[in-house]
C-alpha cells in the first residue's frame, strides 16, 4: 500500500508545456488564446506514461506555433 511518503508530499499534477515542464504559476501566466490543445491525464494513464512523477496526474499542453 502506498502512504505518503511514497513519492514524496508533492500533491500537483506535473504541468508539461511543449514537453517542458512548467510549474503552476507558470502556468497562471499563459495567454490563453496561445494554447492550441489541453488536456488532462489522471490515474493509471498518467502513471503509465510518466511513472511516478505522473501519479498526481499530468496537465499537457502544446501552444500554438
């Protein structure tokens, strides 16, 4: 069983931007009319593609070019 400690006490999703990693006052700071697409992974998906840093889900973006 997995307690708290298991990944340590980082309770936010990982925030990947273009594949970069951003954190959640970055993210705040987005024009909202320069992302292309946005979504959303969570539970098993997200932890199969990004492992452990995936386990609070994943919040992916690409922006427009």
């Amino acid at each position: 069983m997995r307690g708290v400690t298991t990944f340590g006490y980082k309770v936010d999703p990982l925030i990947l931007i273009d594949n970069i990693e951003l954190s959640t006052n970055d993210l705040a700071r987005l024009n909202v009319d320069d992302i292309a697409s946005f979504s959303i992974l969570k539970d098993a998906s997200a932890t199969a593609l990004y492992g452990a840093r995936g386990a609070n889900g994943v919040i992916w973006s690409i922006q427009r070019g």
